[in-house]
C-alpha cells in the first residue's frame, strides 16, 4: 500500500504537462501511486502522458468532458494511500516537498490538512515579484488560517496534503458546482473535522496563464463569496451578511465584476458600517478559539487592517473619525503579548 496518493486532473496543458508530471516523479520520497486524469484534451496532453514510462503513473482519460472535481474525484476513488497529495498540469513540485509534508503529517497527528508555500512564475518559468512567496511564512497555524478562510482560500490547492481518512470517513468529494472555488469550499469542510496547518516553506512553482482557473479572479471571487455563505455561520454565527461582505471585498479586490458597485451617499456609508460589524464578528468569534498569543495578534492586526480598507470609501471629510470610533472596538494586537492557549 503506497504511503501517498498523488491526483492531478489536466485539460490542454500541453506545454507543461511533462514538466509537472516529472516534477512529482523526480520527488526524493517515492512512495506514492500518481493518478492523472485527462479531461479529454486535444492538444498532445494525452499523448505526452502516455510516452511517460514510471510503474507509478496511472493515466486516465475520460470518457466525455467532467470538469476539474469530478476529474479529481476520479482519482480519490482509485487512491489507496494514506495520504493525498494534489498537484496541477501547469506547476512544478519542488524537490522536498513530499518528504517535508509526510513527514510534519507523520509526527502531528492533530493535523489532518497541510499546504505548502508557493511563488508564482510565467508560463515560460520566469519568476514574478522576484519569487517572493505567496504567503506570509508565519502565519500558516490554525487558528489563523480558520480566521483567513473567512475572507479568502489561504491554502493553494497544488500545494496540499491531507489524510484519506478524513474524506472516507466522512463521504467528502469536490462538489462540481463550485468549480474554480472547489479547493476553498472543500477546506472550509474539513476546517470542521480537523486542524490546518500551512508549511513555511516554498515547494510550488505556481505558473500563471491566462485562460487559467487561477487567472479568472472575477469567477474565482463570486464563487467564494457563496462559499463563504455557508462558512461564515459555522464559525461566526448568524450575524453573516452577503452584502456587508461583498461591500469589504469590493473595498479589498476593486473587483466590481464579481461584487457590484458602492451605492452612494448614506447608503454606501451604511453598507460600509455593516461591513466593518462584520469584520469585528469575525475577529471576536475567531479569538474565541483556541490558539497561541502570536496568531492572536496576528488575527486583531488584520481586522483593523481590514476596516481601514473600508476607511478609504468614506467620505473624506469624516474618514478619520469613522476609522477611529471602530478601531476602537476592535482588540489591540499588543494586548496578546505573552498569551498562550486560553
């Protein structure tokens, strides 16, 4: 029985499918099966699959067009490990990375999800923003990243792995419907039943290119938001409002394809104290989980940094003011120092 299972589902990525695939196969630990499944492409995917020659390749194509879940829950119901690894046709897995996740899962087995630290590169591999990381490499523990899940996906999809048991024992699969956001809906499920935990260390290279779901930020965002419909009242109850949120991602993303636009005058102002509620429930329901000092104030320096995003849509003349009175209600970061698990 291999330790992981590594899924990849592809559709027309020709150019750099052999690169991925070759990416996982090259991985210093080797114990794994690899499914790849072909979403019917047409543009030599297939072939360059099929002239891969590694016992531990799996190659299948469907038989008509799924969709990236239903592909992926192709591969789930064919894997046997342990564990599953994700990767995608596009990206490259860095040497390490399955070594350093089997082994974090392996010693913490409170931990049921990690992910890994990623940069991203163009589709000729060069790389953007001088390879810097997509994250933060000190804030990858859980009661942070439960904290993220309200607002955005903080765990990249190629990057994960996670433990079988937790999908078999709980009947979870991708849900086709949210296609572009099935990564974010499927870690706001787990995120129940188990901790997350995000590896400091980049083992991605996330190529961008346009066409791709990771390109389609408009689509990705609306998805999110009806993700976000059904995880904001498992974590902060029943004061969630799509409005007030759309209203901060709209202030956060400038995205007016995907979240409308302001109304203006009082009722945009409104809309705007609504959404600055919203960003205190978050941050008071989230610290009433167990976590460190440090992911505390983390937590209570992101939620003033979110309301002064709102600040900027306020008229001027009473922007201050505005920004004051609800940073006031809000916790100071520095009021966590030294603080443990409550």
């Amino acid at each position: 029985m291999p330790k992981i299972s590594v899924i990849l589902s592809c559709f027309n990525d020709g150019p750099f499918i052999a690169d991925a695939v070759n990416s996982i196969l090259s991985q210093d630990y080797g114990d794994f099966e690899f499914f790849v499944v072909d979403d019917i492409s047409t543009d030599g995917t297939i072939e360059t699959l099929r002239s891969i020659d590694d016992k531990r390749l799996t190659v299948i194509v469907n038989d008509r067009h799924l969709g990236l879940s239903r592909s992926l829950n192709v591969a789930l119901d064919l894997a046997r490990g342990e564990y599953i690894a994700r990767m995608d046709g596009n990206d490259v897995s860095l040497p390490g990375r399955f070594a350093a996740q089997a082994r974090f899962l392996d010693g913490h087995p409170e931990i049921g999800v990690t992910s890994v630290n990623m940069r991203f590169m163009d589709e000729k591999g060069a790389p953007i923003n001088g390879g810097a990381p997509v994250y933060a490499p000190d804030k990858g523990k859980n009661g942070y990243l439960r904290w993220a899940l309200l607002w955005l996906n903080p765990l990249a999809h190629v990057g994960i792995m996670l433990r079988r048991e937790l999908l078999e024992q709980n009947g979870l699969r991708y849900k086709p419907e949210f296609d572009g956001a099935e990564d974010y809906e499927m870690w706001t499920r787990l995120s129940r039943l188990t901790r997350l935990e995000r590896l400091p260390e980049i083992y991605i290279n996330c190529r961008l290119v346009p066409g791709s779901m990771t390109w389609d930020y408009a689509n990705t965002y609306r998805l999110s938001t009806r993700v976000q419909g059904a995880y904001w009242p498992h974590l902060a109850g029943a004061g969630y409002s799509e409005e007030a949120l759309k209203a901060y991602m709209l202030c956060k993303t400038g995205c007016e394809a995907a979240y409308g636009i302001l109304p203006p005058g009082e009722a945009g102002e409104a809309l705007l104290d609504r959404a600055a509620a919203l960003i205190r429930l978050g941050c008071e329901r989230s610290l009433a989980e167990p976590m460190s000092g440090p992911e505390r104030a983390q937590i209570a320096e992101e939620a003033r940094t979110c309301t002064a995003t709102l600040a900027g849509r306020v008229d001027a003349a009473r922007r201050e003011v505005w920004l004051a009175d609800r940073l006031a209600l809000l916790p100071k970061p520095e009021s966590f120092a030294g603080a443990t698990q409550p």
